[in-house]
C-alpha cells in the first residue's frame, strides 16, 4: 500500500507521495506522526502501525521532503515577486510629485530640466540653492551618484551635464529634476501599499525615513507602524490621526500628517496604484513637513483609465532582456525566469500554478507567457516564437484552460505554426475546456499527445527535459 505525507507550510498544502509497505506482522512502538493513506484523505494511521525502522527512514525522508517544500515555496514567491514587478508602471520622481501637488501634498519647489543649459536656467527660477536628482526608474541613484546639490548657477550647470551623461543600473539619465534644497530637522517614512496577504491596502509609517525601509524592516521592525486599512470604508481620518500621533507627532504638526497621509490614499485610489511612497517626508527646521521624494507604482491592467500613461507602456525598462520588449511590443505578457522549461498558458493565474507545478516536480521554470482570453492563430504563434527563442528553453509546456479560448482552435493553431515555424523542440500540451475532446482528436491525428492535467504535464515536461542534453 502507498500513503502520502502530508506538510502544510503558511497554509499551503503540499503532498509528496511516500511509498510504504503496509505492516502484516505485530505492531511496532506507538508514536505521533501521522500519514495519510493515498487511497483516503480522510483516514490516518500512527507510527504504532509502522515498525520503527520505517519510521526511521521515513522520518529523514519528511525532513528532506520538508526542506525542499519550503525551497520550492521561496523559490515559488520569487518567481511571483518578479512576475509582479514586471507589469507595474512605474512613475519618474517629477511626475509622481506632479500628481501629488494637483492633490495638495506639500512637495520642494522643482522644475525638469533634458540639458544642462535647461538645469541652469531652472536653477534661475527657483533662485536658491538646490538639488539636482537624476530621474530614472531604478533604485539605488543616490548611491550611484545621481543626486547632487547646487549652490550656484554654474554649479547647477555642472552637476546637471555630470549626471546627464551617467548611466544608473543600465539606465541613460535623460533627464533631471532642479529642486530647492531644503534643510531638515527629521526624516521620516510613509507609505501605502496593496498588501495582499491581508487583501487590502496597508499604510506603513516609521520614525526611520532617508533609508532602506527592508532594511529596517530587518533590523528594527518595532520601528515600523503597520495599519490595515478597512477596504469597505477606506482610510478614515481620525486613523491617519492615530498614525502620525504613533510618529510623535501632536497638534497641527499632527493635523498636516495626516493631512497628507489622507491625500497619499486618495492618489492611490484615483490612480489605481499598487505603492505610493514617500522615503522621506522631511521635517523641516520650521516644523512644516514636506515630502521630499515620492514614488508611485500604477497597475498597468487600470492604463485605460488613465491614457495619460497609456504612452509609457512603449516604454522600456532598463532590465528588461530582448525577448521580454519584443513580447511588449506584439502586447504579451512574458517574463523570462532562467530555467529551461518553457511555459505558455492563457490566463496570469493558470500560468503562475503552471510555474509552481513545474518548481514541485523540481524543475526550473524557464519564462511566464500569458496569452490572454480568446487569443487567436497569429497570437500564439507569437507566443511560441518568443518563448522558443530562448535557447534556455529545452521543452515546451502549453497548458490551456479552453473557456473564451476554444481547444479546437488551439490545436488547429499549434499545428500550422508547427508546420510553417518548423518547431524541433519537444512540446508538451495539455487541453481542458471547450471542445477539449475535438482539439485532442486534432492533436492525435497529427501524433502529438495531449494531457488531461496540469500535474501530468509538468511531470512529462520535467521527465523530457532531464533527458535533453
């Protein structure tokens, strides 16, 4: 008989199948672990059914298969994190704090400046001593020195034409924002987030601002102020209230926090943000608070609501790889990952548990590529042409749920590109959904099989590529 072991980790279970010969002779000494029986979810037995040699052995094997479930669970949300961030929007500092200004929020004084003859005469404009802030989408310009003060016109001048010509994590500095320097007596943190985990929006806030916020979040996370905020009546002021009280902050000085706490929620909700954030919102020496930098991330499924971005999308960002534009370009959702298992699916969430099941059959997870419902012949062959031109890509794992999308016209579709693209890689197809059965017979009919679930592909598609070489 074979039983299954079963290992809940954060609420995701995970079943790895133990084989285990059933005990015919007396009982061995009674324990606690329990296994499940293959044959039964409901039915347990207890290490008194088992001799203890078994267990012994069994035991080790629970400690391996655990280790390697909370591996492939990490390895799991990396894949999802990287997948998040490719389909944000990101918003340039200037434009973030463009918003921001139109809601009220106190920003510096600042003008956007493409030359240094620009920057000069920005620095005119605002005739005092200033900041010049290179503006790329990347973190990490402060360290790469791309964030310089200005005292005078021809300093101004200088700094400008210096960051200019820099390049910050592969990205080209095209432009600079000019803004008035201002002294600060405190540094603070504030942000709004889309925090899944609790299926609402959480606003963060630490007496810790200027710095990296995991960083603190490590080191000191006493010093974070999280608070969920009710998705059904949203942010009320009198929590915003409660937020900068925790902050130290009492009387006005309190009453303009969370003024602008009120306001950064608003943006987001306008703009159908994913983070609004300010590292740091300053103090200054006058006592006024002022968000010195501020950075927005939009959901780029909510563009049409907002066409003035719509125009970002042809935009590139500096860490995306040639096949990863090139599926931006013909509208396809592609992530490349590193592994050598090609995926391809129709639906985000079809094709991240696609990704998961490849990671718990121990493979690695070459690309995500989502076709999107009711996608057609000239789609997919798109699909297949940037995802089996990562020469990474040693198999290629099609995994369709037939809704809006027929199977039938899937399988017709294969087989034409297939023929005009004259495909060598070994595929791996699996058909559910409308007319499954008429997109098998096509497939059939042609000597390419079809499987009828996930965890049948992803086995077959791990099993050919251990072979390939």
């Amino acid at each position: 008989m074979t039983f299954r072991l079963c290992v809940n980790l954060g609420g995701t279970l995970a079943d790895s199948p133990l084989s285990i010969p059933e005990k015919s002779g007396p009982r061995g000494r009674t324990g606690y672990l329990k296994i499940a029986r293959a044959d039964s979810s409901d039915t347990h037995i207890t290490r008194n059914e088992l001799d203890l040699a078994q267990l012994q052995t069994h035991a080790l094997q629970f400690m391996n298969l655990e280790s390697y479930l909370i591996t492939t669970l990490k390895q799991s949300r990396r894949l999802d994190s990287r997948v998040r961030r490719r389909f944000r929007l990101k918003l340039f500092e200037y434009e973030a704090k463009e918003i921001a200004q139109q809601y009220g929020v106190p920003i510096p004084n600042g003008l956007v400046a493409s030359s240094p003859q620009e920057a000069k005469e920005c620095f005119l404009k605002i005739n005092q001593p200033s900041m010049v802030k290179a503006q790329v989408l990347v973190a990490g310009r402060g360290k790469a020195g791309g964030i310089k003060p200005a005292s005078t016109v021809d300093e101004a001048f200088g700094v400008a034409k210096n960051i200019l010509s820099m390049t910050v994590k592969g990205e080209k500095v095209s432009k600079v924002l000019v803004e008035q320097r201002l002294a600060s007596k405190h540094e603070r943190y504030v942000s709004i987030v889309v925090d899944r985990s609790s299926r609402c929006y959480t606003l963060l806030c630490s007496t810790e601002g200027g710095v990296d916020i995991e960083q603190i979040a490590d080191q000191h996370p006493e010093k974070i102020i999280r608070h969920k905020i009710n998705p059904l009546f949203g942010l009320q002021e009198f929590e915003s209230r409660w937020v900068a009280k925790q902050l130290g902050y009492f009387g006005k000085q309190m009453s303009q926090l969370a003024s602008i706490i009120n306001r950064l929620f608003q943006i987001m909700l306008d703009f159908d943000a994913e983070l609004v954030e300010s590292n740091p919102l300053i103090e200054t020496e006058t006592g006024e608070l002022v968000a010195a930098d501020l950075r927005i991330l939009l959901d780029d499924n909510s563009l049409f609501r907002h066409t003035k971005f719509l125009e970002r999308m042809k935009t590139f960002e500096p860490d995306m790889t040639p096949l990863e534009i090139k599926a931006r370009e013909k509208g396809l959702a592609y992530v490349e990952l590193g592994g050598n298992v090609g995926i391809i699916g129709n639906g985000a969430g079809l094709v991240m548990a696609t990704l998961d099941m490849i990671l718990d059959y121990r493979g690695a997870p070459a690309n995500f590529c989502d076709l999107g419902g009711g996608a057609d012949e000239e789609r997919i062959a798109a699909a297949l042409e940037i995802v089996l031109a990562n020469p990474k890509a040693k198999v290629l794992l099609i995994n369709i749920m037939g809704g809006i999308t027929r199977c039938d016209n899937v399988a017709r579709a294969i087989l034409n590109i297939q023929k005009r693209m004259g495909i060598s890689k070994p595929i791996v197809i699996r058909l559910v959904g409308t007319n499954e059965d008429e997109g098998r017979k096509i497939l059939s009919d042609a000597n390419i099989p079809s499987l009828n679930t996930m965890e049948d592909a992803a086995a077959k598609a791990v099993e050919i590529v251990s072979k390939v070489k």
